[in-house]
C-alpha cells in the first residue's frame, strides 16, 4: 500500500507510537522513522509470512497483531496492512490496547 504525505503524518501524529516502519509484500521497505529500519523490515515481513502457521497453531482467528516486549519496557507491535505489514513502537508512557486502537482506527480510514 502506498501511503501519501497526509496519511504517513496521521500516522506519525497518533499519540504513543514513537516509530514506524511499513514493509511490501516481498520484504522491501516502503517507509520508515525507526532506528535499525533494515533489520526492522526484516522482522515485520519474516512475522507477517509466518502468521498463517500461527493461526493454524493457535487454531484461532486470523492474527490482527503481533507484540514483541524488549528490555526497557520496549513494545514493537506488527499489524497486517494490506498485502503490506506495518511494525511500530511503543512509547514508554503509552497504553498498548490504546495505541492498538488508534493505530487500527487510522488503518481503517486508509479505505475512505
């Protein structure tokens, strides 16, 4: 999905999220304001192909988000968005369900 100048800035403006890297369908990064965004890039789309086997493992529903917890109370969260995947970062002072609310609130106004 290309985002245009607009939508890259509602996203950069949700309160709570401190980075973002939006990664193509084959592993290429497609935008970014993330340290380490290569490596970064690399996690989301590794993430985003392994998903359908833990779906099956889990035996749930599809998965909506993926959540890695770092040391220093670090939070990269990784979404499917499209045939693309976004990964960003939690503020520390954040609410996590929050930030994922307001995150998937302006996914969902990318189809407006």
């Amino acid at each position: 999905m290309r985002l245009n100048a607009d939508k890259l800035a509602q996203l950069k403006s949700i309160p709570g999220l401190a980075g973002h890297v939006l990664v193509g369908p084959s592993g290429e990064l497609l935008s970014h304001d993330a340290p380490n965004a290569e490596s970064l890039a690399a996690l989301v789309a590794i993430c985003r192909q392994s998903s359908p086997a833990a779906e099956r493992e889990l035996m749930s529903s599809p998965v909506h988000s993926l959540a890695f917890h770092r040391g220093h109370n670090e939070r990269f969260f990784i979404m499917p968005l499209g045939k693309d995947s976004i990964g960003f970062f939690q503020k520390k002072e954040a609410v996590g369900v929050e930030l994922l609310a307001q995150v998937t609130e302006w996914m969902d106004s990318l189809g407006e």
